[in-house]
C-alpha cells in the first residue's frame, strides 16, 4: 500500500515527515521552474541555499560558480541572475555551476533533504517527474514551498496535478492531497489563467514579471528531474 501525503508549505517539511520518501518539491513561481530550465539548458548544478550567505559561501569555494536568486522577487544585490527561468539561458548557464538561494523554494529544498530522494517538480516537467516517482516504488511527500510560510495556491495546483497522475486506487491520501487534486480538476483546463489570478501572480504582475506566468504555467516543457544528490547539489535525471 503506498502513502502518499501533501504538505502546504515547506516550512513544515520537516525531515520526519519526507524521512524514507520521495519527496516533491513544489514552487512554481518561480524556483522549481527556473531550477528544471536551469538544468535542462546544460547548468551542471543547482546548489539551493537557504540564505544568501551560503550562496555567497559556496562561490568563495566555487569562483566559476554563478549566483541567482531573489528577495522580494528581485535579483540580489551582487548576483549574476535572478529567479525568471527565462535568464536562465543555454549560453548562460551550460556547464556553469549555479548556487541559488530564492524567498521560498530554496528553503523547502533544504528542509526536505533527508528524503530517500528529493525531486524538484513544476509544471513544465511533470511528466518526467510522474515517470520517476513511479519507477521508486516509494511513498510520496508532496512539498510546496508557499510563500513567506503561508499557503500559494500556484503550489497546490500543482500538488494535484501529480496526486492525480500518481495516486493508484490503493493509494492513502492524506486531506491536503485530496483538496490539492480537487482544486487541479476544477482549475485544469486554465492553468495559467489561475496562476496569473493567485497573489503571487499578481505581485509578479505588479513588479514587471507578468513574462514569467506562461513559462512557469506551462506542462511539459522540460525533460529534466532535478535530483538531490550527496552533495546537497541538484543535478539532472531524464527518466
């Protein structure tokens, strides 16, 4: 019988609730689709990094590294990139490493990777991600990032989207789950209208990123799983 559980933001994705599972890690506007697209486009690594200072650390250590990342949806003072997958370039980024520390998804990355395997997931490559955490055989920890510790309904969409492409009809669903599958049927066939109308969308909106809805409301875009590994370090998998 497999688990499969929805948590609504990622401050609370403590290490004994993803403990043994592969966990999903959600932020749709706008790190988990920027990290894919950084990857998919030839980056070598994503390091996420919950505060800047550990980006800023890990570039002492790696001088070829690039910096991206954002405070209030705005590049960081210093850093190479932003957080709008669209920086995030073939010419930029291929055989770059990146170290990246964002409001949001970075911190959920971090709070979750204790998991047997930490994912990041999106729109843009839910297929590929559905293919990986069927082939793991393992219980399944769904992880959005929220924003600022609060519940972001882009996030949940997208929780169920992959509750309803995973779930078998054995599955245990915790509640969340089942409201997160829910909201993704009522709202399906208008992505991205409904990712534009949530707060965050409209406070990207409101700071010159309206560009960034379509990319980051798009399924199937990308190939690329970002996987956790040893080092802290996202890298990709086509599964």
């Amino acid at each position: 019988m497999q688990y499969m559980d929805t948590w609504p933001t990622g401050n609370i994705a403590q290490a004994e609730i993803t403990q043994g599972r592969f966990a999903i890690v959600i932020d749709i506007l706008r790190a988990s689709t920027t990290i894919a697209t950084a990857l998919a486009h030839g980056a070598l690594c994503v390091t996420p990094c919950a505060e800047i200072a550990d980006a800023r650390a890990y570039k002492q250590a790696h001088p070829d590294a690039l910096l991206g990342g954002e405070r209030k949806a705005v590049v960081i003072e210093g850093f190479d990139l932003g957080n709008s997958p669209l920086e995030y370039t073939p010419q930029r980024v291929r055989n770059r490493r990146i170290a990246m520390s964002t409001t949001n998804g970075t911190r959920a990355l971090r709070a979750a990777d204790r998991a047997k395997v930490v994912c990041v997931g999106c729109f843009a490559n839910a297929d590929a991600v559905i293919r990986l955490a069927k082939a793991s055989g393992l219980d399944i920890a769904i992880v959005c990032a929220g924003t600022r510790g609060r519940f972001s309904l882009e996030d949940v969409l997208c929780a169920g989207l992959f509750v309803e492409a995973l779930a078998k009809p054995d599955t245990v669903l915790c509640d969340f789950s089942i409201a997160a599958r829910a909201l993704y049927r009522l709202h399906q066939d208008h992505l991205q209208d409904a990712v534009a109308s949530t707060k965050h969308g409209r406070t990207l909106q409101q700071a010159g990123f309206a560009y960034d809805i379509p990319p980051c409301a798009a399924c199937n875009t990308l190939d690329v799983v970002p996987v956790m590994q040893q080092d802290g370090a996202l890298y990709a998998v086509r599964p």
